[in-house]
C-alpha cells in the first residue's frame, strides 16, 4: 500500500494507508461509478505516544479550490499508541453520478471526534458521472460566461467603444481570459485527460489571462478611426 504523508501529533507522527475494492489509494487513478458500491478499507498507524480517536472517514473530491462531493461514514474506533488499526465498510455512492464527472483531485481522510483531520491520502479519482453533474454544469455555466465576456469585448471593440487608455482597454479584455483558462482546466478534467491542480491551473489560467491583456492592450484607440470631419467630400461634374 502507499503510504500518505504523515499528520505530526505529539511525540511523533500518525500516518494512514487505505484501499478501494483491495486497490491502494495514490497508487493509480481511483475510478469511482455510482453504480458500485465499493469497500474502503483503512489502516491508521499511530506512531505518537497518546491514543489516537478516531471517529469518521470521508471521501472528497475538490477542483478549483471547491468540493464537488464528499462522503462522511461514521466508523469509530481508537488507534492505541504506537499501534495500527484497520476498519473495513462499505460506501454507496449512487448519488455521485448528479455530482461530478471525469479526474477530479479526491482524498481519504480520518476525522477525530473534534472534527480535525489526523491523517490523509490523496489520489486521483476518475468520477463516472453525468455531464449534468454540478460539476458539468459549473463547467457549463463557466463556459456561457467566457463566451458572452469574449463577445461583450469584441462587440466594444467593433463599435469602438473600448476606453481610451489602453491599460483600461487591456483589463476589459481580461475577464474573458480567465474564462478561457478555466473553460480549459475544466473541458481536461471532464474529458479525462488532467484532472485539476495548481500545476495544471496556474499555467492555463494565467497563460490566458496574459494573452486576453496583451489583445486588450494592443487593440486599436477608439479615437483612431476617421470622423465624418476627417473626409473630403469630392463632386463629379
């Protein structure tokens, strides 16, 4: 199994291993389909000198810094100093299909009785969802919002009514950038390709955000165009 990073307790450290249907969380991609109901498994190795209480386990999935679903099973039980304990069960997840869909950053948790997490396992998890999930459709919804920025801005820009300045200009434009990076991260994580995290986000995020202030910034004053003034009326006899 692999071993998740330690959680420091008094004396020392209190670690945790677990499994999915006998498959180790971390080591490869964890698929989770509402139509199973799989059987975690949990080994608590408490290496600190104080009993360790142990009294829920959660399953959560997070992308963009929000939680898309997250499973609390009550599964009490006390993890003695310097020993380890492990606690089977299993965990219906039919409802996850109307929660998420494709690679979404999932972790294992222990919670103490005092709501604090003693220790955690981190994996990627494959979510066999509907793209009418909360999380397809906040990707949706996302996706609306990127593209009426992208025609509010160009629709400006042809009528030319951006601001004067162009720093002004460039920040009218940088909305519909972000939206363009999110629309990415998202469209990647649901397509099964990168599920998302800050190495995954930052790059596209900032990289589109960057480009949408470079086309503001460079787009034409809106004073540059030939007023009525500005052309000579010529007559033929």
């Amino acid at each position: 199994m692999l071993l998740a990073p330690a959680a420091f307790a008094q004396g020392g450290s209190v670690a945790l291993e677990a499994t999915v249907d006998g498959k180790p969380v971390g080591a490869t991609t964890l698929v989770l389909d509402p139509a199973q109901t799989p059987k975690i498994s949990v080994t608590v190795r408490n290496n600190t000198d104080t009993v360790q209480r142990i009294r829920t386990v959660r399953l959560k999935g997070t992308a963009l810094a929000l939680t898309f679903f997250a499973y609390d099973t009550t599964v009490p039980f006390d993890v003695p100093a310097k020993s380890t304990a492990t606690r089977g069960f299993q965990l219906d997840l039919a409802d996850l299909g109307s929660q998420a869909i494709g690679l979404l950053p999932t972790t294992v948790q222990v919670i103490n009785p005092d709501r604090d997490v003693v220790a955690e396992v981190e994996a990627t998890g494959d979510v066999r969802g509907s793209l009418w999930s909360v999380y397809g459709v906040f990707g949706l919804a996302v996706l609306v919002l990127t593209i009426l920025s992208w025609l509010g801005a160009i629709i400006a820009l042809a009528r030319r009514r951006l601001p004067a300045n162009r720093w002004q200009r460039a920040m009218r434009f940088l909305p519909a950038g972000i939206g363009t990076g999110l629309v990415a991260v998202i469209s990647l994580s649901v397509l099964r390709f990168i599920p998302p995290s800050p190495t995954a986000e930052v790059p596209f995020i900032v990289g589109a955000a960057g480009a949408a202030l470079l086309l503001g910034y460079l787009t034409p004053h809106p004073g540059d165009a030939p007023s009525d003034s500005d052309t000579t009326t010529v007559r033929l006899p």
